[in-house]
C-alpha cells in the first residue's frame, strides 16, 4: 500500500473507516469508506478527527480524495494491461 505522507510503499496493517461506523453504520462495510493505513497514521488520523469538527470534515474529504486518486490510477493501469492484452490476440 502506498503512504502518502511518506510517499514510499509501506505495509500496511489497518483499515480505517473515513465515515466512523457510530457516524454512519450503513457505511461499515462500503470499499468508498475504507482505507488502509498505516499504524502511525491511523494514530495521526484519530488525531485530527478528535481535534474539532472542522478538522474532522477536512480529514475525511481528504482521505475521500486519496482513495479516489488511488482508485482511478490503478484501476486505469488494470484496464491498460487488460487492453494490451486484447490487442496482443488481434495479431494471430
Ligand atoms: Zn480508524
């Protein structure tokens, strides 16, 4: 899983609800809700959340935005090496 704060490739080791579960139950088990994270920045993360609410809504539209940006380039790097694949059986 990549880190972005470090910006190197980390294991991670948790998954963290963007929307907390006692915020909004229905979001639990949503993938657009779920990121991994790494121990020390899950811990930074609760940080900020229980700063004040103003912190919270940011924190979470940014991790909403990681998620997304994560989302759209792998899935886009998925579908290239689905296409090359496709384009490779055109030749026989
Ligand atoms: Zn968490």
């Amino acid at each position: 899983m990549y880190c972005y704060r470090n910006k190197k490739i980390v294991q991670a080791y948790l998954v963290h609800h963007i929307i907390e579960i006692k915020q909004d139950y229905s979001k639990r088990i949503d993938t657009g809700n779920l990121i991994y994270l790494t121990n020390s920045n899950h811990q930074r993360i609760h940080e900020l959340y229980n700063k004040d609410k103003q912190t919270k809504d940011q924190t979470q539209r940014l991790l909403q935005s990681l998620l997304l940006k994560f989302k759209q380039e792998y899935c886009s790097n998925f579908n290239r090496t689905l296409n090359d694949g496709i384009g490779g059986f055109k030749k026989f």
